[in-house]
C-alpha cells in the first residue's frame, strides 16, 4: 500500500516535470483546428508535419526561413566549441599537470568569475563590440560566448586531466617521446571523453544564448534561433503550431546532448560537498 | 545556462600531493599554456566588470554611442537618482521578494523529489529521475514558451481546465467561472505567480538530482537505527539526513539564491519585451534603462553593479564553503 501511494507521487512528479515538453511535442504535430479546438486532445488525432515545413520552408513569414537560423546557430555554437575546448584543454593542463606560483590564485578566480553574472556584462561588453567592430557580427558572439563558457570548461577538464595517471607520459618521455608527442599520443586520446563532456557544455551555453544575441545582432539574416524566436513569434503572437515547431528544433539537440553528460554534471557540481 | 561547480574530489585530493618534479617550478610552460585562458577571461569578464563599475560613475548616454570619447563624469550621481527613485524600491522589492519565494518552493520541492527518488524501487527511480531530467534539459527559453502557451488566455490548457471546475465552485475560490480571455501576465500577481511556477519547474530537477546524490553518500544504516529506534520520518530527516547534508544544502541554497536574483530569459520571454515595467526586477530593469530609447548606460551600469554587489556577498559565502569542504577533504 505504502509502496503504491509511494509510485503514485512518483508518476505525478514525473508528468509535472515531463508534461509540458510533452505538450510542446504533441502541438508541434497538430494542425491547426486541434490546436486552437475547444477540448484540447493529448495526443494529436491528425498528426501533421505542416508547422515544421512552413518555418523550415518560409512559407509562414515571407522570405524567412528558419534554416538560416538553424545555421547560425550552429555556426556559433560549434565555432565556441572548438575555441573554448582548445584553450580549456591548454589551461587544464597547465593546472593539472604542473605546481606554480599562481596555480591556487588561478583556480580561486575560476571559481569567483563564474560568479558574476553575465546579465550585468551586457553593458560593457556591447560597447567593447562595438567599438572592435564586431557589432551585427557572428563572430562577435563567439567572443563573448567563449568567455562565458571558459572558464567552467577549464575547471571541469582539470579533473579528466588529473585522472590520467602521470606515469603513462612519464613511460612515454623515457621511451623517447618529445614533451609535445607525450601530449598528443597518450594524454589527449585519454582526456578525449572529458573533451566531448566539455564541450557539450559550451555547446548548450551558445546554444541556449538570449540575451546577448538579442543585444548584439541586429540584422535578420544574422539571427540565431533563440533571437528568431523572441523576434518572429515574442510579441502577442498566437501562431502557436509554428511557435512549438520551433521550440522543439531548439530544444531536441540540447536534450540529446544533455541526457548524454548528465552524470558529469551532477557529480561536478556537487560531489565533494558530501564526504561518506 | 550558467554553470557553476566545486571541484570534484579526486582532483582535490590530487592537487594537495606535494609535487614530485620540483625542477618543474619557474619553468615558463605552464604559464604559455594558461595565457590565452587568461587573456579571454581578463578581456571578456574581468575587464568589463571593471567597466561596468566605472560606467556607472559617469553620464552615458546616445552621444557616447555615436562615438564621443568624452566621458561626463558624475560620480555618485547615478546612485543617488536610482536610490531616489521610489520605482526602484519597487523592483527591488519584486526582486528580493522573488527570488525569496523561488530558492524556498525550489529547496522544498527539490528535496521531496530527491528524498521520494531514494525511496522509490529501482526501475522507478531510474525513470522518475529521468523525466525530472527533462525538465531541466529544456532551455529556459523554450520551456517558458511553452508555459506561455499552457497559460493561453483562450486555447491553453491550463486556462481550459479552469473552466472545467464547476461553475459555482469557481466562482466562489477565485470570484469568477469564465476564465478564457482571462490574462494570466496582465497583473503584477499572476505574473509573478505564473514566473515562479516556470522558474521552480526548471530548477527542483538540480536540486532533486544533487540530494539523492547526498543520500546516496549517506550510510543506509543510519536511518535504519533511527527508524529502529521509534523515530518517525519528520525526526529522522531532521536528525539525521539534515545534519549530513547539511553541505549541500548549504551550496544549493547559495547557488539558487544566484540564479534566482537574476533571473532574465524567462522574465524578457514571459512579459513579451521589456514593455510591463511593473514586473520589473534588477537584471531586466538595468537591460532596459540601458537598451530601451533613449539609452541611458551609466544608470543601467549602476543597476548591474547594486545587482552584482549583491550576488557578491552570497558569492562571498559561496566560495568561503567550498574552500573549507576543500582543506578538510
């Protein structure tokens, strides 16, 4: 008896937390009469495809296509990934692998400038872009997105770093290898699986970005699709097929990544709080 | 989606061995590899918190924009017409009162989910945990949406099932029984109300995840011996799984205070713009003092910075935490 009410509650958190992507889903399929009916269905009776091809296609909103956002995007998002996986990686090495002066002052302000909050940059760093001439610049976005997801990278690739056991390179570097070989053929494969675990998290950072983009980009074509979004559909708008057919091209890359280093996450981010 | 972290233990434990190449020290190596993170996060965070400190003393302005390198400096000019301004209280009260409400339903619900995911049989757990994560997977813009949508003033579900309670029932708890066309994000109330079931329905998941992650540490005998010893579940969660975790409790009580206080994505989203000024809170107020015409940099610089000193207190706390669960580990 215990048991079941026990289950019951379960089910009841999971449908609150799972519904309205459920909802979100089950809207982006149904035409519009189902949508707007006056008893809502759970699941669309005539499912369709039509929301997506009209945003994808441009048939919606003349001339704009939800492609060219798709893209931008993406650009952004993989363009942060690369840069930030690369100076994470040097960084992390830096710190897991040597003892310097500024070792401990280095991880401290890690830790402290994640603190600040973005929100309060926006100011400073739109006048910074301006002036670089980055204004209405994909590339300008890269920037700022590779500071913000920088320095959580470095700390969550110093613990893959610190995992490799030291003796391989040492075992490498008296077979001969150069420092660099050393680097490139036995720590970089070893420390590849963190590398990907990283650079979701700057993927999904990029990924999700509002209101930089929304502050730093002014011209259609250079939107990304959180920007297209707030744009296109933000103000008083019902259309509310399209609207869901877009939030769920924006969401499913992020759900597929997030379910894959979730684990990490948690572990990251509170483990060491708790000593059994 | 901003992440923050404590370092994980092994790491920890590795970083307090002494070094065993001491000739390594005062090599140039490490430096070259760290300099170009240094350089991003000096150029792209640490510089601009400067600037927006500096901005904040000085006049601002369209003319500023256009290109006129002079700064009018005003001092604590900026400061004294914000703190002035009988709107400002109001946003700050918003904001403290907000962020308040959210850290407290956040930490309640969050440990009952992780508390009842303990409890749970495997195969349950495992899929519970696993919607739960959904939620927190879904991107705050997208998952505002569509509570914007559920929350439709004439086609949305939740508007929908209000008018399915009993004409006399409804009439009697909320004063009314016809709920389409009824605006859910007109009054500063149901905003906020709506706002706080958004935010709380994408935060519980972390909460959720990291006290099971607790609770797993914890030795089951434990509660076995309070149980055996007559104490009913209220007694043993307050003396024994609160004491226990009482570190994390503690960081994700900061860390939700931070996220919380400055809350934007689902505000900007939710209010359609920056148009309602009466939902204002701090981070969306300084947006638009600067990005709404006339632009007005220096005030939206003072906002971000109270906004900022205020997290950097809570942040004070933060770091003190970590740094002390670092040197007992």
């Amino acid at each position: 008896m215990k048991r079941f009410a026990l289950n019951a509650v379960g089910l009841l958190v999971a449908l609150f937390a799972v519904f309205p992507v459920f909802w979100m889903i089950s809207t982006s399929l149904k035409p519009n009469r189902e949508i707007f009916s006056a008893t809502p269905q759970p699941v669309p009776r005539e499912p369709t495809l039509q929301h997506y091809r009209n945003i994808l296609s441009g048939d919606l909103i003349p001339g704009v296509s939800f492609t060219d956002f798709f893209i931008n995007s993406a650009i952004v998002a993989i363009a942060t990934v690369l840069l930030s996986g690369l100076l994470a990686l040097l960084a992390a090495t830096a710190v897991a692998r040597f003892r310097f002066r500024l070792r401990t002052a280095f991880l401290v302000m890690l830790l402290v400038v994640q603190m600040i909050p973005l929100e309060a940059l926006v100011i400073p760093l739109f006048l910074m872009i301006r002036r670089l001439g980055l204004y209405n610049q994909l590339p300008g976005l890269v920037l700022v997105y590779l500071g913000f997801s920088l320095p959580f990278a470095v700390w969550m690739l110093r613990g893959f770093v610190a995992a490799v056991p030291r003796e391989l390179e040492e075992a490498a570097a008296i077979d001969g290898a150069t420092r660099w070989q050393a680097f490139w053929r036995i720590l970089l494969p070893l420390v590849a699986p963190g590398l990907v675990a990283t650079s979701i998290f700057s993927f999904i950072t990029a990924w999700n970005e509002l209101i930089f983009a929304l502050t730093f980009i002014s011209t259609e074509d250079r939107y990304t699709l959180p920007v297209a979004m707030t744009y296109f559909f933000g103000r008083d708008d019902t259309a509310w097929g399209p609207v869901m057919a877009a939030s769920t091209l924006l969401t499913l890359p992020v759900m597929i990544f997030f379910v894959l280093v979730q684990r990490r996450m948690v572990s990251g981010l509170v483990s060491g709080a708790v000593k059994g | 989606m901003t992440t923050l972290t404590t370092p994980s233990r092994g790491a920890a434990a590795r970083d307090t061995t002494p070094a065993r190449r001491p000739r390594r020290r005062g090599s140039p190596l490490p430096y070259l590899l760290l300099l170009p993170a240094l350089l991003v996060i000096a150029v792209l965070l640490l510089w601009p918190l400067g600037q927006v400190v500096a901005m904040s003393f000085h006049q601002l302005g369209i003319r500023q924009l256009r290109g006129d390198r002079e700064w009018p400096w005003v001092g604590l000019g900026n400061y004294a017409e914000i703190l002035g301004d009988p709107f400002f209280h109001t946003v700050l009260r918003n904001t403290v009162l907000f962020a308040a409400a959210n850290v407290v339903l956040t930490m309640i619900l969050g440990t009952l989910v992780g508390l009842l995911l303990n409890r749970l049989g495997r195969r349950m757990s495992t899929f519970v945990g696993s919607c739960v994560m959904l939620a927190w997977a879904t991107p705050a813009l997208t998952g505002t949406i569509v509570w914007k949508w559920l929350f439709d003033d004439t086609s949305g579900l939740v508007t929908w099932l209000f008018n399915q309670l009993p004409d006399g029932l409804s009439q009697a708890l909320f004063g009314r029984a016809d709920w389409s066309g009824y605006g859910w994000f007109n009054s500063p109330l149901t905003f906020f109300s709506v706002l706080t079931l958004v935010v709380v329905w994408h935060s519980f998941p972390f909460v959720a995840v990291s006290v099971l992650a607790g609770l797993k540490s914890v030795p089951a005998e434990l509660h076995e011996a309070a149980r055996v010893d007559g104490a009913g579940p209220w007694r043993v969660f307050w003396s024994v799984t609160f004491p226990l975790l009482r570190p994390v409790f503690g960081i994700l009580v900061v860390l939700s205070t931070i996220w919380d206080f400055k809350v934007f994505t689902q505000q900007y989203v939710l209010a359609g713009g920056t148009q309602d000024r009466s939902t204002f809170m701090l981070s969306i107020y300084s947006y638009s003092m600067a990005f709404s015409p006339p632009p007005k940099f220096g005030l939206g610089s003072a906002i971000a910075v109270i906004l900022t000193v205020i997290l950097l207190v809570v942040t004070g706390l933060y770091v003190r935490m970590v740094l002390r669960q670092e040197e007992e580990s």
